[in-house]
C-alpha cells in the first residue's frame, strides 16, 4: 500500500502541478486577452473621437459653406434692390423734369395771355383816352362857339 500511497500522493502532487500550470497559463491568457481588450477599445474610442472631430470639421464648413451662399444671395438682393431704387429714382427725376416744365410752359402760356391782356386793356384805355380827350375838345370847341356867339 505505500507504493499505491506513493503513487497516487505522486499522481496527486503531478495533478496539482498541472492544476497550477492550467491556472498560471488561464491567468496569462486572461490577462493577455485583457490587454487585447483594452487595446481595442482605446482603438475604438480613438477612432470614434477622430471620427466625431472630422464630423465636426464637416458641420463647421458646411454651416461656413451655407453662410457665405447666404451672404452672397444677401449681396444680390442688395444689389437688385439698389438697381430697382435707382430706376424708381431715375423715373421719379424724369417725371419731375415732365411735370416741371409742363408748369413752366403752362406759366409761360399764362404769362403770354395775361401780357396779352395788358396790352389790348392798354389799348382799350388809350383809344378810350383819346376818344375823352377827343370828345373833350369838341365839347370844349362848342362851349368857346356858344360863348362867342352869345
């Protein structure tokens, strides 16, 4: 029996040896894998990181690119808006120039008739002056031959 004591204390003592290498090896390996682990999500987080810095790099020109369109379409409706107050502009001075001399030229009409006027009422008072004076003297011809006959 000693021999099987012997024998199976020594196959007990080689279990335990391998029980011990299976664990240091799992151990290992675990650690190993672990690492691996650990590895691949700091690849992953950095990979996510520079991914999300170029989605903002993106959003950033895309919201740049979107403001200059917008800064540019601004321009030519300023642009469009200044070229219509301009031609508004340019017709109200054209119809103020129109309106000023049919004014003008209806003053001028008027100034021509009233002229007119002046003269022919003139020349009424005139004729009418000369008519008086003519009538004048003969009134005064028929008093001298009415006191000089009388």
């Amino acid at each position: 029996m000693p021999a099987e004591i012997r024998g199976s204390a020594s196959e007990e003592l080689r279990l335990r040896n391998y029980k011990t290498q299976l664990e240091q090896r799992n151990r290992m390996e675990v650690r190993e894998l672990e690492q691996e682990h650990s590895a691949e999500v700091q690849r992953v987080l950095d990979e996510q990181a520079l991914q999300l810095k170029e989605l903002k790099q993106a959003y950033d020109v895309q919201i740049s690119q979107e403001a200059e369109a917008l800064e540019e379409r601004l321009h030519r409706i300023r642009l469009q808006h200044d070229e219509r107050a301009g031609q508004e502009k340019s017709a109200s001075e054209t119809e103020l120039t129109r309106l000023k001399s049919a004014n003008q030229k209806r003053l001028d009409d008027y100034k021509k008739q009233s002229d007119a006027q002046l003269e022919s009422l003139r020349k009424q008072y005139q004729a009418s002056a000369g008519a008086l004076e003519s009538q004048t003297r003969k009134t005064a011809r028929k008093a001298e031959r009415e006191a000089s006959s009388v």
